[in-house]
C-alpha cells in the first residue's frame, strides 16, 4: 500500500511550508478515494479569492489512474508552491519543485 511508510519532508519544505500544511497534504493522499494511487502526488499551492478573502487553494493530482481534486482553506499565511509527494517503498518523501 503506498504512503503508510515513514515520512520525510525536504529542508525547503521543512522551512517554507508550515507543518500544519505539511500534515493537510499527507493527509489529503491517505483520504483519497480511490482504487490505485500513483507513487507521486503533485500538490499546485496558490491563492484564490472567495468573497473578497485570500484563501489557501491547493490542486492535488496524480497522473495514473487520473486523480484531481480541488480544496480551498481559510490559512492565516498563503503559500504559493508546487509539491511533489514521492511513494519510494521504504519512506515517502515531500519536496517542493
């Protein structure tokens, strides 16, 4: 099964990008709903304005089998990043591109 092995976070994203969202994103790949998960997951971070107020939206694919999925979240800081979540059997590794 991928991504239920131990975690490992690049430095970049480990400076950047605040735990709490770290934690979203690996969070978002184990609620997936679907048959098969790809080994990499790309999360796009950016703004998006919703009634006047900043939000954080974050796009979350994977190729195969094709996944999209679309959030918005009300965030204190936004992040504007790309995020690449690779599955490599023996750990799972968060880096941003």
């Amino acid at each position: 099964m991928l991504f239920t092995n131990p975690k490992i976070v690049s430095q970049r994203i480990q400076f950047e990008i605040p735990e709490w969202t770290q934690n979203l994103l690996w969070y978002l790949i184990e609620s997936m709903e679907v048959n098969q998960k790809d080994e990499i997951q790309l999360f796009v971070l950016s703004s998006i304005t919703v009634d006047g107020e900043q939000k954080q939206q974050i796009i979350h694919s994977q190729q195969q089998p094709p996944y999209f999925m679309e959030h918005t979240i009300s965030a204190s800081t936004i992040i504007t990043a790309k995020v690449l979540a690779v599955d490599c059997q023996s750990h799972s590794v968060m880096i941003m591109c």
